[in-house]
C-alpha cells in the first residue's frame, strides 16, 4: 500500500524547485526590447527563506535563465541555483552528490514535462494544484495552491510543522521580500 505523504514529511531534509510554475504562474510579460519579467508570490519567499534560516538544503533547478530570478533566490539566501539546466536529472544527481543527500529525503515540486523524470528520482515528488495531468499523476502530493500563488509556501510550512521548526525557530525580523 503506498504511503500517505505526510508520512514522507518527518524525512525531508532537502527542498528542490523547479520556477516557472511552481514559484511563479508560469506567465512572462516580455517588454518591446525583449526583457522577460516574472512575478513570484512573497509568501513563497518567506517560506523559502525561512527553510534555509533552519538550516535545510534549498535548490533550484530550471530551464530559464533569467538572472532577476537569481538575484530574488540569492535574496533570500538560496545558493544553489541551477539555470539553463535542460537535464535537470543529471543537475539534480550532482547536487545530492556534492552534498551526500539520500534522495529519500528530498522534495521536489515541478509542474511541467521538463520535471517528469526528475520527479521521479525524489523521495516526494509534489506538484502545483495547476500541474499538467503528466506530473500530477506521478505526484505524492499535489497542492490545493497553485503555481506562483503559495504552493511552495504551502509544502514546505507543512515540512516544518511536522519538523517542529516552522514558528519555533522563525527569525522574526528575517528580510524575505
């Protein structure tokens, strides 16, 4: 019988996202000189730099390469950003060697094609409530949020919760937005 993803959460020591999507609605607004903007949720940073303020692994892994997206993760204190990576297996297989993580305990939330077989390769594979049929499918927990809109605020305060880290160790003057 498969396990219900709650019982996955005590595990998770690694938090892995993918960002058009996921920590953003999928939408660019691209500008006459060919500039392409993204917008990104603040209770999705706040969630994010509170995860790395308790000391867990945050990576990010995507095909884009826009740099404001770099500079609003580094931001919030994430180090590993992985952009312009169009094998993400192979991206998230040299990260959890760098840092000796069992894929056990990883979560990945992905929401397209691109993430299907990466997904596959984490301990608990999630998803946006706005997923394609594809990943949804092989996801152990899809959230009621969807993409740009919380659902990384909403998976990863579970984490915490469950952890015992979520209000317990939350700096309360932590600059996320």
């Amino acid at each position: 019988m498969e396990k219900n993803y709650k019982e996955y959460l005590q595990h998770i020591t690694t938090f892995v996202f993918d960002v058009d999507g996921v920590l953003t609605d999928g939408t660019i607004t691209i500008t006459t000189e060919g500039e392409m903007y993204r917008k990104m949720h603040t209770k999705d940073g706040f969630a994010l730099k509170t995860a790395v303020d308790n000391g867990y692994q945050v990576c990010i892994i995507s095909g884009g390469t826009n740099e404001g997206v770099r500079k609003r993760l580094r931001g919030l204190g994430i180090t590993d950003i992985y952009l312009g990576a169009h094998h993400k297996t192979e991206t998230l297989e040299e990260y959890l060697d760098i840092y000796n993580i069992k894929p056990d305990n990883v979560l990945y939330m992905g929401d397209d094609i691109p993430d299907l077989y990466v997904m596959q390769k984490v301990g608990l594979p999630c998803a946006p409530q706005d997923a394609v049929p594809e990943i949804k499918a092989i996801a152990k927990y899809v959230s009621h949020k969807k993409g740009g809109k919380g659902c990384v605020r909403d998976i990863i305060e579970q984490v915490l919760k469950v952890q015992g880290k979520w209000i317990a160790n939350n700096k309360q003057s932590a600059k996320y937005d």
